[in-house]
C-alpha cells in the first residue's frame, strides 16, 4: 500500500472525526447546524473564509492557468484576499446588526416576493457551479495522488461522498473545525512543496531557461494582464460583498468585531499563498510539458519525497472539503429557509427544518455531480458564473447605504437584468464589447437598479420598519 493513500486515508478518518465531534454542538437546532449557534471565534472565522476560498480554485485552478501564462495567475487567489478584506472593512458589520440567515432572506424583508424567490434561485446555482469545481480539482488531486487507486471520474465520486457526508454530520461547525486542520496543512504543504520543488530544479534561473519563451512565466503580470487582474479583483470583491456562503461565515460569528477581524486576518493571509501555487504550475511547465494542465499540480507535487507528497496533496484535496462543505451548507440553507420554509411549510417545527435542510445537502450535493461532469477549465468557468453576483451586490449596497433610493420591485429587475446579461454574453459574441462580462454586468445592474428608482413608485420598507415587523 502507497505512503500517498495512507496518508490520504488518515486523513479522511480525521476529519470524520472531527465532524462527529462537531456533531454534538450543531445538534438541538437550525441555527446550531446552519450558523454554529453563532458563535464562531475569530480564528474560526479566519480559517472559515480562507478553507472557503483558498480551495481547489485557488490551487488546482491557479497552477492550471500558470501552466498557461504563468506567474500572474496567482493574482486570483489575491483578488479573492482583497474580497475578503474589503467584506469586512464594509459590509460584515451591517450583515451581522440585520440578523439575518440568507441573503434572499433580506430580499424579502425590504423587496417583494418574486425579487426574493429570484434571488433564492439564482445564488443556489451560482454556488452550484462553484461547488461542481471543487469536485473537479479533488477528482484530478486523488488521481494523481493514487493513480493506482482511482481515476479521475472515481476521484470525482469520492471526493463527493466526503463533501457531502462530512458537511451532513455537522454543518457549519464541522466546516469550521476541520478547517483549522485544513488550512495549517495546506500552507504547510504547499510552502514546503514549492520550496523543495524549486531546491529540485536547481534554482529560479534554470527554470527560466527551461521555459518556453513565447510566453511570459515569470512576469507577475504580464500573463493574465491588467485588465484581466483588475477583472478578477472586481469579480471577488462582488463575491464577498453577497455570495451566500461567504455571508453565511460572517452570520456564525459570535458578535460584529468577531467578524469583522477574522474577515481581514483571512483576507491578509490570503494575498500571498496564489502565487506560490502559480510557481508551481510554473515549475510543472518544465517537468511536464506535455500534461494536462488541471494535473499541472497534482503530478508535480507527486515528483517530490512520498512523504511531503501525500501530506501536501491529502491537504489540497481537504482544502477542496472546506470549500464544498461551505457551499454545500449555503446553498441547503437557501433552499430550505427561503423554499421550504417560507412557501411549503411556514409552520414547520425546528427539528424537521432541521431534518429537510441535511436531506436538501444531500440532494443539492448529488445535484452537482451533473455539473462536475461537464465543466472543463476551472478558473474561466468560476468567473463567469461568479459574475452573476454582480446584481446581489448592487442591491445589497444600495439597500445598506442608500436605501431611499430602493423600490419594491428594484431586487426582482436587478436580478433579471443580471441573469440577461450572462445569458447574452454565452450565447452571441457580438455583446462581448468589454474584455469581461463582470463590466457589463455592473454596469446593467447599476443601470436597472437606478431605472427602476425612476419608474417605480412604490419605495420599499425602511430598516427601522422592516425590523420593527420582524
């Protein structure tokens, strides 16, 4: 038996562990499970935002693209830090004061009914695509990792059955604990691997020379370019500002400055983790010129000692846990909060709202599996269906800071107009007058939300009205 799948299985033993132990403080309620009673901690929140972020995206995905263009991939996973920070330098406080559980739950508070279920629809499938990534990257890791065990495809199923069985015994708790785990290996890992990789090459020079030379590895912008790197920070700090499991992490947190912190300590350790991991996919251009680039990583972390190999590869692939756990308990609460609970059973009691939210894991986490099959190119696909958040953004913004501008049916239009936008940009190229969709997409947005206010005369209920209801 291989030091790789040992180790590996170690690891899988861990963190089921770790989830049952988690099990017993998300038990009792909705809120244990779906907002670990909120009382996540700061470095719970810290590990929380950076195992949702720094997942298979932000390694897999970062190393495939730099296999490409190089160093300047690793500008995503520094756009995701600025996400972060920029949620909790601005909005964490105002999440956390409205007491809320889903964003569409504030939809429905301040907008109307059909703006609500929109919003519901459309976060479920932008987390949907999201999570179906995660598959991708653990299938092609535990390839790598034990090509004699598994192929991509059974990777893919495996990696499934941990995600969803590992975030059903115990939610937001579970995610958060296992994470303390996941991210110190994951740093760990990828540190020494870059380290030893670069030791093996011999030094910076000789891989520059091994390089192909029409293309510029080394630059740390060149690659992707400006606007491409200015693009992605557009379309991550959009995310953090309302993408449901993001605001999900912040709602845990036990009071606003909890928050607030863990969101710019995980945004700050978050700046500088992608390019190790576009060095990677560098270094993989000259050991393996030839390979599919989603197993750029995979296959050159495998080239190093056993030992190294299985632990910073088994900690990749668990970065993939935290990040789908997240997603996948998200887009369960939309469902059953916003669904089940506010159109099929408003009376429902608290134990089988418990009960329809684990079973909604399930069959969302199944779900995904469609999507995983279908999907190639890792990063290019997250920005496009990331960019739809662009219109929650413009809504949340406008209903926090300027909410005498905001009319009943503004949520509902936004979100439309949004939706329309991405659909267009798919289907006819001539649209495509921006270098990304994310432009078009706030600027749509912008220009709904504000028409809207001008044809619109019936302004939505005021924070102080809408809490005074609550």
């Amino acid at each position: 038996m291989s030091i790789p799948f040992i180790i590996v299985c170690i690891y899988i033993a861990a963190l089921f562990v770790i989830s049952y132990f988690a099990q017993r403080r998300s038990s009792g309620s909705a809120a244990n499970y779906v907002l670990a009673g909120r009382q996540l901690t700061t470095p719970l929140i810290t590990v929380s935002i950076v195992g949702l972020a720094v997942g298979g995206a932000s390694t897999i995905g970062v190393a495939e693209q730099a296999y490409k263009v190089g160093l300047s991939a690793g500008w995503y996973t520094t756009a995701w830090g600025l996400g972060a920070i920029a949620m909790g330098m601005l909005v964490a406080k105002k999440y956390r004061e409205l007491n809320i559980t889903t964003i569409p739950e504030l939809l429905g508070r301040y907008y109307d009914k059909k703006g609500m279920i929109a919003g519901v629809a459309c976060q479920i499938v932008i987390q949907l695509v999201v999570m179906s990534l995660q598959y991708i990257a653990g299938g092609s890791i535990l390839c790598a990792l034990v090509p004699e065990v598994f192929t991509f495809t059974s990777g893919v199923l495996t990696s499934a059955a941990v995600f969803i069985g590992i975030t059903t015994i115990g939610g937001m708790w579970s995610a958060s604990l296992c994470n303390i785990l996941n991210v110190s290996l994951k740093y760990i890992g990828i540190i020494l691997a870059t380290i030893f990789s670069v030791r093996h090459a011999g030094s910076i020079d000789n891989i520059s020379a091994l390089l192909p030379q029409n293309v510029p590895y080394l630059s740390f912008f060149d690659g992707v370019g400006i606007i491409g790197i200015f693009s992605w920070i557009l379309v991550l700090v959009t995310v953090n500002l309302s993408l449901q499991s993001i605001i999900q992490i912040s709602l845990g947190a036990k009071d606003v400055q909890t928050a607030r912190r863990g969101f710019i300590i995980g945004g700050l350790m978050m700046l500088p983790i992608g390019f190790v991991s576009a060095l990677l996919g560098v270094i993989a251009k000259t050991m393996f010129p030839d390979v599919s680039p989603a197993l750029a990583l995979p296959m050159t972390i495998m080239s190093l000692n056993p030992v190294l190999a299985g632990i910073t590869l088994a900690a990749l692939w668990a970065a993939d846990v935290s990040t789908a756990c997240s997603l996948l308990l998200s887009s369960a609460t939309l469902f059953s909060q916003d669904i089940y609970k506010k159109f099929i059973n408003p009376t429902v009691s608290d134990q089988k709202f418990l009960a329809v939210t684990k079973v909604s894991v399930l069959v969302l986490g199944l779900l995904t599996l469609l999507f995983a099959m279908t999907i190639s190119g890792i990063i290019n696909t997250l920005m496009i269906g990331l960019s739809l958040t662009a219109a929650f953004s413009t809504i949340v913004l406008f209903t926090l800071f300027a909410p005498s501008l905001c009319k009943k049916n503004s949520a509902f239009y936004t979100i439309l107009t949004g939706l329309a936008v991405l659909v267009l940009w798919q289907t006819f190229p001539a649209v495509r007058i921006f270098p990304h969709v994310i432009y078009l997409e706030w600027i749509a947005c912008l220009g709904a939300f504000l028409l809207t206010y001008v044809l619109d005369s019936s302004p939505i209920r005021t924070p102080q009205t809408a809490a005074s209801e609550q």
